[in-house]
C-alpha cells in the first residue's frame, strides 16, 4: 500500500516535472518548420537538415535537442510532406523524450503570388525518466561529503515511461514579401501522466507567426551585395498559463547572415492563499546569430544570453547555443542560386 501510494505521488510530481518540458531553441527564424508544419511546402522546397541546440539555466541544469528534418515536394499533385524527430534529454534528472512528427501540407495559389498551405501533423511521443540518475538522500554522507552509487530509497528502482500521439495543424499564408502563419498542437489533448490511473491532459497549444522580408539594395547599389534583404520575424505561442514571444531581425548580406532575436515570457502566477491571479512579463534572453550559404548548403550558428531580473520565483532565464546545417536538393535549385530571398513563389511553378 505504502508503495502505491509512493507510485501515485511520484507520478504525479514528474508529470509536473516534465509536463514544461517544450523544446527551446533559438534558430525559429531559419528553421521555422518546428513550430508550423506548413512551412516545409514553402515554395516546394526539397530540404533536409540537422540541429543541435543546447539549453542551460545553471551549470548543474542542461537539456539537450538533437534534431533531424526533412521535406520533399509532390509537385504534380499540389502537396508536400514533411518528417521531423527530435530527441530531448535532460541528463540531471535522467529524462528523456523521442518526438516523431509527420507532416501533409497541401498548396492553393490565392493569386497575385499569394500561397496558402494548409497541413495535418501527427506525432509520435514516447518519454522516460530514470529516477536512479537522481542523488537521493541516503547516498550522500553529510561528513565527508562522498556521494555513495547505491541507495535504498525505494523511488530508486522504478523506471517510468509513457508513449502517446499528439494531433495537430496549421497554416500558412505568404507572398514574396510577408508571411502569416498559425499553428495548433494538442488538438487530440492526450494523457500524458506515466501512472494510467492518473489523468493530466496537455491543453490545447496555439502558435502565431509572422515575417516581412525588404529589399535592402532593390537598385544594386555598391555599398551593399546585390542580394542584401533584412527578414523580420516573430511568433508568439499559447501554452497553458504561459505566453512565450520570440523575434528576430536578420540582415541577408549575400551568402552571409547575422541577426539579432529576443526572447520574452508571459506567465500566469496564482496566489493561492488570496486567490488573486497575477501576470509577470520578462525579458528572458537575448540571441545573436551568424550564417553562411554555400552551394546547397546552409550553416548556422546563435548564441543567445540570458537576461535575470530580480524575481526568480517563477522562472529561470536559459542560455541556448545552436548549431544548424541544411541541405537543399530541389531540382531547379541551379536556376536560382545566388539569389538568397527567404520569401519565393517562383519554384511553385
């Protein structure tokens, strides 16, 4: 009975524990498929690539994502597919999680070079957390300070694990200039607690993104490359009690990029004792970003510094480092490079 009743509270207390763990990355701009779907039929690019992104909030505290991607374009039948996995962990607490997200986006000309992709997006989540990663009490000798590899706790010798499927969709509206997007996670709202017993349904998730691409040197100026654009984006996503705000101002100097982005968190604090419900606004961190396009390959790299404030109650600022690599295999690839511009239609056709 003691057991159970162990089981039942630890179980709820990871659920908690890892219930926030979303992926935080600091590329959104380049890689803007992770948070929106329908960005992978964005002018029927055929691409594929890779991302390393770490996030720490002390030294003791680091979660990492290993990511891979990629995109092929049905051009006759008007629809791209789209496959993502990522593998999260978060080594101090020994979780884990595997996420496999297959996406359908489907491409209606609006005219006037107007693209509306629409996509369904099912994924895969499996997660686990290992307790005997943890350092629990009886292991450590308040003496000597040395920390023994065994314990007796009983929390020591359980394993926990749960799979579930996520549905979602979104959309995407974009000319050569602008893009407006929308995104839905959690439509099916699944069960995430690892004890079955227990019911803890993840909310209904909904993103906002938006960008406007300028032509910095539309008359070939001198002073700048012939292809020098400033792309600004931002996205702002809903998630349970929290609002979470990135944007991004990014120079387009011919094969080379750097940019600049920010971070910024809405939560929902709650006093219970006088049931008053209070918002606090922060500035989390600030990101710098450098790239290189080469042939068909794309690399990145941003850094993105943490911003601490006074009230470290309810939130811990992250440092995130990024790395990205990406390969671009569309057929009449050729035909344009050089050209760089985020924002096309042209291959659509």
């Amino acid at each position: 009975m003691r057991r159970n009743i162990i089981y039942f509270v630890f179980g709820v207390f990871l659920v908690n524990l890892t219930f926030s763990q979303e992926m935080i990355f600091n590329s959104q701009s380049k890689l803007m498929h992770i948070v929106n779907p329908s960005f992978f039929g964005l002018n029927s690019w055929n691409r594929s690539g890779l991302l390393y992104s770490t996030t720490e909030i002390n030294p003791n505290d680091t979660q990492n994502n290993k990511l891979f991607y990629g995109s092929y374009s049905f051009d006759l039948q008007d629809f791209s597919l789209g496959v993502q996995f990522n593998n999260y962990s978060a080594p101090n607490i020994g979780f884990k999680k595997n996420d496999l997200n297959l996406s359908y986006i489907y491409k209606v000309e609006f005219g006037n070079d107007i693209w509306f992709l629409p996509s369904v997006n099912v994924e895969f989540s499996s997660k686990n957390i290992n307790p005997s990663s943890l350092i629990f009490e009886d292991q450590i000798n308040s003496i000597t300070g040395y920390i023994n590899q065994e314990s007796i706790d009983p929390m020591a010798d359980f394993f926990f694990s749960k799979s579930y499927t996520n549905l979602g969709a979104s959309f995407l509206l974009h000319s050569t200039d602008f893009l407006v997007g929308l995104s839905f996670e959690n439509l099916n709202q699944p069960n995430i607690a690892y004890n079955d017993d227990v019911e803890y349904l993840i909310p209904l998730s909904i993103g906002m993104q938006i960008a406007y691409e300028y032509d910095l040197n539309p008359y070939d100026r001198r002073f700048l490359p012939r292809y020098s654009y400033l792309y600004t984006y931002g996205s702002l996503k809903r998630s349970s009690e929290a609002i979470n705000m990135y944007l991004s101002q990014e120079f387009q100097l011919g094969e080379f990029s750097i940019g600049a982005n920010q971070q910024f968190g809405l939560v929902d604090k709650t006093n219970a004792s006088v049931s008053i419900a209070q918002e606090s606004f922060s500035f989390l961190n600030l990101g710098l970003s450098v790239g290189l396009t080469y042939e068909n390959f794309d690399f990145g790299v941003s850094y993105a510094f943490a911003i601490q404030d006074l009230d470290t109650s309810y939130r811990y600022a992250p440092t995130i480092f990024d790395l990205y690599l990406s390969f671009d295999f569309s057929p009449f690839l050729r035909n344009r490079r050089g050209q760089y511009k985020r924002l096309q239609v042209d291959n659509y056709y």
